[in-house]
C-alpha cells in the first residue's frame, strides 16, 4: 500500500513539473499607435462679381462660370499640388457694379477671410481697381471680365486676364463687313461713357481710318442712361452703312430698340459686348435678327484643350444642361481663369504667391477656351469671332470662315421692310 502511494506520489510531481516547464500562450501583440488622418486640403479662391447694378447680367455669367468648373474640378478631387489633390472653395461677394466697391471686397477677402488666391471682377473699371489691391498684398488674380489695356500698363506682377485687348474688339466685325461689301463706308459709332467702351471706340476709330472708311457720326451716352433716342436721330441723319455701337449688354439693346422706333437704318449693325449673349436674344426677339456681336469663344469654334471639357461644345453642353441656356463668352472666359489656375499650380507643386506667378507667366497650354498664353504685360493674345441673330430665334457663328455655321446674311433690311 505504502508503495502504490509513492508510486502515485511520484508521478504527480513528474506531472507538475510537465506542465511547469510548458510554454506559456504567447501574450497580444501590444497596440500599435493609428495614423492620424491626412489634414483636409483647400484652397480658397476670392471674388468679388457684379451680381446686381449696371452689369449684372454679365456678372451673373462669371459667377455660373465659375462655380461650375469649382464644382466639376471637385468631384475629380480638385487641384493637384505636389502629391496631394486640394478641393476648392469659392469666397464670393456682390460688388454691384461699382469698382470702388469691388476694391474694399477684394480688401476683405486678402486681409480678413484670408483667401489663398483671387479671381476677378465683371468690366475694365472694377478689375482696374481690384487688381490694384491684390497688387498691394501681392496675391495672383486672374480675371475674365476686364478687357481695358489701361489694366495692364501699370507695371503690375499679379494680374492676368483671358479677354484680348478692348482696342481689338470690332476689328474682325468690319474686316467681315468689308469683305462682303467694300462699298460700306459710312460709320456711325455710339459710345457708352465708361473705360472699357472708351478704348473699343479709340481702338475702332484708329481701325476705320487705316482701312479708309468714314467715321461720319461718334457721340458717348452716359453710363446707365435709358435714353438715346437724341443720339439715334443725329445719326440718321448721317445716313451711315454701318452702325457700330462700343457697348454692355443693356445699352446695346437699348441703342438697337431706340434706333428702330426713331428710324435708324444700316446694312450692318454691330456691338462690342451684349449680342453673342442669349439675354440679348430674349430682350430683343425679331428685332435682334442681322445684329452681330463680336466674342473670343463660342462653342462653334475648333479648339482641343487638355482640360476637363476638351472642347468647346463639350463644355456649351455640360452648361446648358446645368442653367438652361448656351453659355456665352463671359462664362467661358471665367472657366479659363480658373483652368490657368491649375495649370500654373500643378506646374509649381504649389499655391505659394511667387511660385504661381512664375507658372502664370510661363503658361502656354491648349484649352476649350483656346491657347492660354499671356503677353508680358498679362493680357491674353486671341482674336476675336463674330456671331449673328439669325430670323429663327438663334445666335450662329459666322466668322471666322473655317468655323462659320451660317453664312452672314447682309444687307439688314430697313426697320420699316422687317
């Protein structure tokens, strides 16, 4: 008995140390810290636009053309800068028309709601003083809306605009003209008395004068005046072939409506801003037909561009089924700001002020709106297209040639003959 108790005894303490000497389970891993998440990349653009007063309408196109590319641009993940792609925010105010006004906001947006970079106003005069507040605090704008070379012989290292030079606006509508019928001589040119207008007037006037045609009648009208009718009948009395008006889009509608009740007559009727609009159209119905406006862009036009819209059409497309009409040059030249913008930034690896400027003035790049290429002074080189209404309701390209929809119909019968 004594020895089955030891026997037992001796295989329990055998056991133990067994199971003493079992390695035991391996402890958890120790938690490993979790990434803290990439820190949310934007970069905030500022504008300040007329959404209300004398320009609102055209405004109103900037500010379409704007937010669509700011939200098209967003849903491929925004701008590319160096390994990271940044979203884009857009800070807008309303600066009524007025370019005082467009300077203090343009003031706010720098120095209180610190925005990285600034687009432009709507119309020479408001970017002419915006522009020399981004100057002041050196932050890069590239603008649509101001066409006036008096904004680009100031010296100034942060402005760019995608508008060819007011001087050039009506050229291409009377070389057109004079190709059709070099017996068109007799000019009357109405003029709206503001910075932009002044420079298409002196631009064509020096134009008319190298290809010997007769400036018999040139008077400026007041900015905002709803009455031109005094000016209508001087002109008439001049009996001119040519009517050509250095104009905004509500003046240019007011000249044409006056100028068919008082009786003006001409075989060519042209305007240097508000016929390539659809407003136009809409405001005028029938009596919009012959009139041709003069445009950088229209979805007629052939450009191939390394950008989201690649053409044109493409781009008149995707905007007509966002708003509802076909985007005029306004917007298209406010999409074009934006692409030199991601042009230059993606080229810099960078939104620091120095290293875009660098990249905006190198910028040479095919796009919907055309080349995007600016001259030393900041201005786009680009000519101009002319469109005309058409007795269907509609715009058409006409000019130039090779991307002419219709043949320009001339000459535009007596308002009294219609």
């Amino acid at each position: 008995m004594k020895i089955h108790l030891l026997v037992l005894l001796s295989l329990w303490v055998v056991a133990s140390l067994i199971a003493g000497c079992a390695t035991p389970p391996a402890a958890a891993p120790a938690a490993q810290p979790t990434a803290a998440p990439a820190k949310p990349c934007t970069i905030t653009f500022g504008a300040a636009v007329s959404l209300t007063g004398a320009t609102a309408k055209e405004g109103e196109y900037v500010k379409n053309g704007y937010n669509m590319f700011i939200e098209d641009i967003n849903k491929e993940g925004g701008f590319k800068v160096g390994s990271q792609k940044c979203t884009l925010v857009l800070k807008i105010y309303d600066d009524e028309s007025n370019a005082d006004t467009s300077a203090k906001l343009i003031e706010k947006l720098v120095t209180e709601d610190k925005v990285n970079l600034l687009l432009g106003p709507y119309g020479t005069g408001p970017v002419f003083s915006a522009s020399a507040i981004a100057e002041k605090y050196d932050v890069p704008m590239v603008e649509p809306g101001g066409a006036g070379m008096k904004i680009f012989t100031r010296g100034f290292k942060n402005v760019w605009g995608t508008l060819p030079a007011a001087p050039n606006y009506l050229n291409s509508a009377v070389d057109m003209i004079m190709a059709k019928d070099p017996s068109a001589k007799n000019v009357a040119l109405f003029i709206e008395n503001d910075s932009f207008s002044q420079e298409v007037a002196d631009g064509i006037t020096a134009y008319l004068k190298q290809k010997g045609l007769n400036l018999v009648y040139s008077e400026q009208y007041p900015k905002g005046t709803k009455d031109v009718s005094s000016l209508a009948t001087a002109a008439k009395a001049k009996n001119p072939d040519i009517v050509l008006g250095a104009s905004h889009l509500a003046d240019a509608e007011l000249v044409v409506k006056q100028a068919k009740d008082i009786g003006l007559n001409a075989k060519a009727w042209a305007f240097s801003v508000g016929p390539s609009t659809a407003e136009f159209g809409t405001a005028l119905g029938k009596d919009a037909t012959y009139i041709l406006g003069v445009t950088p862009w229209t979805p007629a036009m052939k450009f191939q561009g390394q950008d989201i819209y690649g053409t044109p059409q493409k781009f008149a497309d995707a905007f007509k089924a966002k708003y509802g009409y076909v985007p005029s040059y306004h917007s298209a030249s406010a999409v074009a700001t934006m692409i030199a913008f991601q042009k230059a930034i993606e080229a810099a690896g960078s939104i620091e002020p120095k290293a875009v400027r660098e990249q905006l003035n190198k910028l040479d790049v095919p796009t919907f709106y055309g080349q995007l290429k600016f001259s030393p002074e900041g201005i786009i080189v680009k000519p101009m297209g002319v469109v005309q209404w058409f007795d269907d309701g509609n715009m058409y390209t006409i000019w130039p040639k090779e991307v002419a929809e219709k043949d320009f119909i001339y000459p535009a019968p007596a308002w009294d003959k219609r």
